[in-house]
C-alpha cells in the first residue's frame, strides 16, 4: 500500500518535461477541435504516435476536467492493471510469495516511480503486455473464449499505444515457451492464428483514424513533405524505421550496451539480481533444466537486445517488460536457496543498494538546499522506524533483505516526490507563463508560441494556442493584440535584427530535461537558468 501511494503521489505534481505537456495538449486539442480520429498539435496535424492514449486521456478530461492528475490518472490505472497481472502471472507459475514479491519488484523500481510522474506511454504498455502474456499462457494450456479475447484486447490495445512493435515481447514469449518446451507442434495451432486476426480486427480504429487524417488527405505537409501515408508510417516508419534509423525521425547511432548500464539505476534496487538470475535461468535452459515457464524470459530478453541493437535508446523504453524482469527477479528472491554463493550474493547485491541509495540523498538534499526540508526528516524518521521492525521480525534473511531493499525505494520515492520534483517545477517559467495569460491576459486575445519544444506551455495555457517560428515573427499577420510566449533564442534574434517587440513579463525557466550538477548545487543553480519572456508585436 505504501509503495502505491508513492507511484500515486505525485498525481498533481505539475510536468517538468516536454512529452508529457505534448500527449496532454493533444488530448486538449481533441476536445477543443470537438474531433476523435485526427491529432493535432499547436492547431497542425500531427504524426508521431498512436492515438489509444490520447483518447484515453480524452475521457478523462471530459468527466473530470483538463488536469494535471485527470491526465495522469488513465496511466496510473493502467499501472494498476500492471501490478494485477504481474501477480497473476507470477502467482501461476511461481505461487503467492513469488507473486507478491514480482509486484513490489515493479511498484519500486527506480524508473517505474519516475514515470508514473512523468507520464509517458509506459505505464500503458506495461499493463497491455504483462496482460496479453497472461493471457495467451492460460490459452497455451487451456481455450477460454474469455482469455482468447482479452488476448487479442490487450495486444491491439499495446498497438495501438506504441505500434506494431510491441508484438514483439509477447509473440517472442509465446514463441520462447513452446520452442524450449519443444513443443513444436503447437506453434501451427489454429488459435494463434485466429489471436492473430482477432488483434488484426480490435486494431482497425487506429488504421481508421490514420487513413482518415492523413491517406485521404496528401496534401497535408508531413516531416516536411506531402503525400505521407499513415498507414505506412504505423507499419514501419513509427518503430521499424526507427529501429534501422531510416524513417522519417532518425537518431544517431546508439551504443549497444546503452540498456545493459541505464538498469543498473532504472531498476534499481534489482537490476544486479536480474542479471544474476536471468543468466542463471539461461544456463540453466543449456544444461536442459526444466523451467516452470518461458514467458517472462524470452519475452523480456528478446526486446531487451532489440533495444540496444537499435538507435533509439531513452531510458525509459525498457519500462515496458520491467514487469516481465520482476518475474525473474521474484523467483531467484523467493527461493530458499542452498548454494552458499548464491545466498551470498543475493544479500549483497541488495545491500549495495540499500546503503547507496540513502547516501546519495543525503548528498543530493545537501547540494539541493530544499525548502521543505523538515519533509526529509519525517522521511528519514520512517526509514529507520520501519527499517527497525523489519530487522526485528522473525522472517527468514531473504525476507527481510527483500523487505529492506524496497523499504529504501520508498525512502527515495518520497525524497523524491517531495523535495527534488517541486524544485524543479518552481524553475519550469513555461508554467509561470502559461499562468501569466490565464490570469491577466483577456480570454479573445490570441497566443502564440515562438519556441519548438514548449508543450508544457501549451497545456498549461487555458486556451488554444499555435506555433509560429520566431524568424517570422515580423513578418506573418498575427491577430491584433495576440501575446507570444518567447524564449531566449527569440529575443536575441529580435534584437539582432532590430525586430520591434514589447516585452510583457519576463520569468526565469530551466530549459533542460536532464538534471545537471550544476543546477543540482544550489550555489550554482542560477547560472543554468535562462530567461523566457512574455511579449507582443508593437
């Protein structure tokens, strides 16, 4: 339960970072366009991701209004669903203490805590996979007509959340299964044809909404061209075209072992007994060890070595088969284990955490030099507390070890929420400008944006806004007395090119995503903040 309200804590904790500002305002848009099947952003057609989130958070925001939380709260219920189906999961093959350790193993993952703040496709794919797995291993012993269509639900659902990527993992863990159980007979039955057609069939809204927006349309100018089929995007340019960096958004080229060293912290405290017990299943497997299943490891492995093969490489992506990882995890902490080496290591790799991480808050709260302080007091006071009992409770080491290790996560997710996230926020000026117009500026003025990336801006404004490139700034008609929000490259092109403007307010910002040392250190903070501005055409 505590775990819980730390990934739901943040709920109404304002967007630092650009994704999330973006996903909201195209659900913003939908509403105020009064469509379903186009996305639009800053008033432009837009073609980047599939549309299930996004109506989603349409919903959403028609029954509970445009929010902060109202935005957050499908994902999070989709989080939900990821616990549910982990333990599921976990609990066919593994039993209860395996299961309940595989939900905890995913509610306290470094990145899974992250993310359920900054809200991204994640918490969504989690749940769609994890489920469609469960799913398709009961119709693997079993047809149910009801497994067989939350089966083919789940993955359109996955689909229609990131792309046809995402059958990935969950035909690579129905593959993995009847392959290393040399079943192979099994791999032409009729049904996963027929779980084939039926996601075939749930997916058709999204190739409806793509060829309604953009193959009826060729005109439309897309990453700079017309004629750009959506349908075609969705089937390869979306992932596959990322994968071999020859789409339409391409990357540099990744590092291979980019994943291998990002879970290290992203699935913190348990990336050491992932790898542990993932190679000890693999060398198992060799030496033909029957395994309970082969789901969680084919699946997670096989898209796990995708990614890091591929261009595209953020942190986050591997998010979406942590809760296969946690499978994995579970079963190697579980076990009463009689090899002395193993026992060893299973203590230390979680103590190795659980005395790093509060050392690492306790150097980052005293560069940050956070106002609500007295929050980590009562943080610390239930750390040691809590820590106290379980150390007392006659639980068997592993046990308590386990306990500890997500004890500590809870530690830092509540640091984490409470004192670094407000900082941040306090440094967003694309919020304080936002605000600025909602309060003081009259609801028939225009606004424009003269920055690229400022999405959170455009949630935040309570009214629709469009993009205009600054070096048009002088020359394009704009409506009369429309407001722009500007930044720092704007301005000093103004001044440059003796452009007139009027400058309406100006407020400090945080450009970055990414935490730098220097703004970490309150010494130093201000000399990473910039200036973004508030102005009109005089």
């Amino acid at each position: 339960m505590i775990a819980l309200l730390i990934n739901f804590g943040s709920i109404n904790t304002l967007f630092f970072s650009d994704d999330p500002g973006l996903y909201g305002s195209i659900a913003k848009e939908l509403i105020y366009k009064h469509k379903f099947w186009e996305l639009y952003s800053y008033g432009q057609d837009w073609l980047d991701k599939p549309h299930l989130p996004f109506w989603l958070v349409m919903f959403s925001f028609k029954i509970f209004g445009i929010h902060t939380w109202s935005y957050k709260l499908p994902a999070l219920l989709c989080f939900l669903l990821s616990l549910f189906y982990t333990y599921k999961f976990t609990l066919k093959f593994y039993g209860q203490l395996a299961a309940m350790m595989s939900t905890l193993i995913v509610s306290t993952s470094l990145h899974v805590i992250m993310s359920n703040t900054d809200v991204r496709a994640e918490p969504y794919l989690m749940a769609f996979i994890i489920g469609a797995i469960y799913h398709i291993s009961k119709l693997e012993t079993r047809f149910e007509v009801p497994d067989f269509i939350l089966a083919a639900l789940l993955t359109a659902f996955a689909i229609m959340t990131k792309g046809i990527f995402v059958i990935i993992p969950i035909y690579a863990a129905l593959g993995g299964q009847l392959l290393l159980q040399k079943e192979y007979k099994d791999i032409f039955k009729l049904q996963w044809f027929a779980l084939l057609l039926l996601t075939i069939t749930f997916s058709l809204p999204e190739i409806y909404a793509l060829f309604k927006q953009f193959d009826q349309h060729p005109e439309l100018l897309v990453f700079n061209r017309h004629d750009v089929s959506g349908i075609k995007w969705f089937l390869y340019d979306s992932q596959f075209g990322r994968f071999a960096n020859n789409g339409p958004i391409t990357r540099p080229k990744g590092d291979v072992f980019f994943f291998l060293h990002t879970l290290l912290w992203a699935l913190a405290p348990w990336c050491l007994l992932f790898y542990y017990a993932a190679g000890r299943t693999v060398r198992q497997i060799i030496k033909g060890v029957k395994q309970p299943e082969y789901y969680a490891l084919s699946g997670g492995l096989v898209l796990l070595i995708l990614f890091s093969v591929s261009s595209f490489q953020l942190p986050f992506y591997t998010n979406i088969i942590f809760p296969l990882f946690a499978v994995i995890i579970a079963n190697f902490c579980s076990e009463q284990l009689t090899n002395k080496s193993e026992q060893t290591f299973r203590l230390v790799a979680q103590q190795i955490y659980i005395i790093a991480f509060p050392i690492v808050v306790f150097v980052l709260h005293f560069f940050l030099q956070s106002p609500d302080a007295y929050l980590l007091y009562i943080d610390i006071a239930g750390l040691v507390l809590a820590a106290y009992f379980i150390v007392k409770n006659k639980e068997a080491s592993n046990i308590k070890m386990f306990m500890l290790s997500c004890l500590v996560m809870i530690f830092v997710g509540f640091y984490i929420n409470t004192n670094l996230y407000p900082i941040l926020v306090a440094d967003k000026g694309q919020i304080k400008v936002a605000s600025e117009i909602n309060q003081n500026v009259p609801a028939n003025r225009h606004v424009y944006s003269l920055k690229g990336l400022s999405n959170v801006f455009q949630f935040y404004c309570n009214r629709p806004s469009k993009f205009l490139e600054y070096r048009d700034f002088d020359m394009t008609y704009t409506e009369k007395d429309a407001v722009f929000f500007a930044d720092q490259d704007a301005i000093d092109y103004f001044n440059t090119h003796k452009v007139d403007y009027k400058i309406i307010n100006t407020f400090w910002d945080y450009p970055r995503e990414n935490l730098l040392p220097a703004y970490i250190n309150h010494q130093s903070r201000q000399s990473t903040l910039e200036h973004v501005y508030l102005i009109k055409k005089l």
